[in-house]
C-alpha cells in the first residue's frame, strides 16, 4: 500500500519562464512577494521576469533575505513582508533555499507561529498561501515537493517542516536560467540530486512511483552532470539536469531521504556547510556501509546508473558502485571533508548526535546506531582520495 501526492502544475523548457505571467493570472493571483537570495538578483535572473509580471499588471514585492541555509529569523520577517504588501502568494526564484524559505514565509504569514511551532509539532498546518516555484540550479526539486528544512538561528539545529499542503501549485523550470551556475556550485547541487534520487529509491519508505522516478534520475544525471560541470552553456545538458533534478525530486518528495542527508543536515547545521556540498561528501561514504547489507540493491543502482554491466554478479555490481561513486564525485571536484574550513573533530559527538535525531534516520535502508554514525564520520574525515 502507498499514496502519491503532487498537486504542482509543472511547465518545463528552455523559455518557459516567459509564460509565467499567463500562468500565474490564470491561478487568480495579482499581488506576488517573490523570494530570491543576493546572489541570484545579482546575477540578473529575477529582474527580468519581475518585468514581465509588472507588465501584464502583477503587483510584486522583491525579497531577497534568503542565506545560503535558511533562517527562520528570514523566514519571519518575509511572513511579516507578505502581510504588508497583501500579498497572494510566493514566487521563489533560486535554488532550494530560497524555495525552502519561501514554503516557509508562506505558512507563517497565514498561520503564525515560527518555524519551530511546526517543526516541533507545537502548532497544526492549516492555511497555506500559494506557493510558485522558478528554480534556477539543477539540485533540490523543492519545486515539487512537500518539505522545508530551516535552521534555527539560535541553536543552529537544522529544522524539517513537511506537510501536504507545503507543495508548489506552480513549478516552471527554464534550463537557460541555469547556464550560468558556477561549475562548483553545479556539481555540488547535481550530486545533491543524485543523493535524492537514491535515496528517494532505496529508502525504507519508498513505493513503486518513487523508485521509477528514481531510477529515471540517476540514470539521466550521471551521464549529464559532468557536461554541465565542463560547459555550462551546453544547454542540452543543463536542459537534462533540470530534468534529472525534477525527477529526484518526484522520487524523494513522496518518500523520504535518509542518512546521507542526516549527516549533511547535522554538517550544516554546525557549519553552514552548503548543503549540496555536505550531501556530495557524504554519499560515497554511506553508500558503502549500506551496500554491505543490501547487495541486491545496491547492485541494481550500479546498474542503473551504469557503473556496472547487466553480466556482472551482484557483488561486482556493488563493488564498482561504490568505486564508481567514490571517482565521479572526485572527477567533480567535490571536496574532501578534511578539507572544509573549520572543520574539528572536537565537533564529531554533537554532529553524531545531530544526524541520529534527524527524523529521516530511520528511514535508511540500513538500520544505524549512533557508533555506526560516528565511524562514517570518521571514515569520511580521514578520507584523502
């Protein structure tokens, strides 16, 4: 038994973002705050399409308090803003944290509380204003699914708000806006989407729609993301990214992650590690010590994401998965743990106990005792390449 709930309107294609004007007048929307971060208004992705939408006679307001990890003090305050300019909906343009602090100020403002509240199962989600979703980097598929992690300004912990009513009605994904991520930016935020696609597949909470979109992502991501990384104007790979990305998305959005993301979530929380940085460090690591239980499995992802052959045994199978993994995120130039700034391993008991309270702990393929996350941690630090 298993339920599937997607209720976003999803326009995809290099130029899409054009139609967003005709789209949002047709949701009965006249009044938008739109969320973006500093780097994406920099960068001249939002001031265009604010233009068109002033020009088809949508009133907007520009948001840009959005950090790399969400706050909820930004959160707040946007959930203030959007009452002040009575605002319809959310417009989040950017990538997964600017969507995830827009999910976010679009609760508040119409059901109060602080993140927390909800977090913590103080308060109920209740009303939800409209949330439309404009994603510019190939990674997190927040367009498209029902959760918002936030962090909490004043202990740092890492915050998951997730409710039905937190999806996207809207999700438009143009590819041109994605040309100009930097190339470090779009491994990390690519192998971001990797990590939900395997997860979205092999967790303990999975359905047979999950693992098909799954298993469609990794098999499109892996042969895109190094082009993407080399060229970003080769627009046939970011268009595959874009895609790769959404299906993750539809793969964990349904689902869940699992310990992957648990100790990228506890390594951001105490570092404002990036996440997809944190993620891509990580996957080679957990993948090997959940592989040792779950061969089957794992043989099939290698499979899928052809690192192995339909001939070789399920062992071989498994063994070049992880070898497989442990290259390509390396030919990324994703960096080693060691390498971060400020990294210590005075840290590795409150990161330990970070990512064993996650909620999606138990949702790991493979059941994980605080030691076993301890001795990835370890493993992942000394870890040279």
């Amino acid at each position: 038994m298993f339920t599937y709930h997607m209720p976003a309107r999803i326009r995809f294609g290099v130029g899409e973002s054009s139609q967003l004007p005709d789209e949002i007048k047709a949701l009965g929307i006249t009044r938008l705050l739109i969320v973006t971060d500093p780097g994406i208004l920099k960068a001249g992705l939002v001031t265009p399409i604010a233009e068109l939408l002033e020009k088809s006679g949508i009133h907007i307001e520009i948001n840009d308090q959005v950090a790399q990890n969400p706050r909820d003090t930004d959160c707040l305050h946007g959930a203030e803003l959007f009452n002040a300019i009575n605002a319809e909906a959310v417009l989040a343009i950017g990538g997964g944290s600017a969507m995830d602090t827009a999910k976010t100020i679009a609760l508040l403002a119409k059901s109060g509380g602080t993140p927390s509240d909800y977090a913590d199962g103080h308060l109920p989600y209740r009303q939800i204003a409209p949330i439309l979703c404009v994603p510019t980097t190939a990674g997190t598929g927040s367009e498209v699914t029902r959760s918002a992690v936030i962090t909490e300004s004043s202990t740092h912990r890492k915050m998951t708000l997730k409710h039905e009513n937190m999806r996207p009605v809207l999700a438009v994904l143009d590819p041109q806006l994605t040309v100009s991520v930097q190339a470090s930016v779009t491994a990390a935020t690519g192998v971001d989407a990797l990590v939900h696609a395997i997860e979205g597949y092999t967790c303990t909470v999975t359905s047979p729609l999950s693992k098909a979109y799954g298993a469609e992502a990794m098999r499109t991501i892996v042969p895109a993301l190094p082009l993407a990384v080399e060229d970003g104007k080769n627009l046939r790979a970011r268009t595959k990214m874009l895609e790769g990305s959404l299906l993750a998305g539809l793969s964990f959005g349904n689902a869940d992650v699992a310990s992957v993301h648990c100790l990228a979530e506890a390594l951001g929380s105490v570092y404002d590690t990036p996440h997809g940085v944190a993620n891509a460090i990580f996957l080679p690591h957990v993948l090997r010590f959940n592989a040792d239980g779950h061969v089957p499995l794992h043989a099939t992802l290698a499979r899928l994401m052809r690192f192995a052959s339909d001939t070789d045994s399920d062992e071989r199978a498994m063994e070049k998965l992880i070898t497989g993994i442990f290259s390509f995120t390396r030919l990324l130039g994703i960096p080693l743990l060691s390498e971060l700034p400020r990294i210590s391993q005075e840290d590795f008991g409150r990161l330990v106990d970070l990512a064993y309270e996650n909620g999606s702990t138990p949702s790991n393929v493979r059941s994980i005792t605080k030691q076993e996350y301890r001795m990835i941690l370890e493993e992942t630090y000394a870890y040279n390449g």
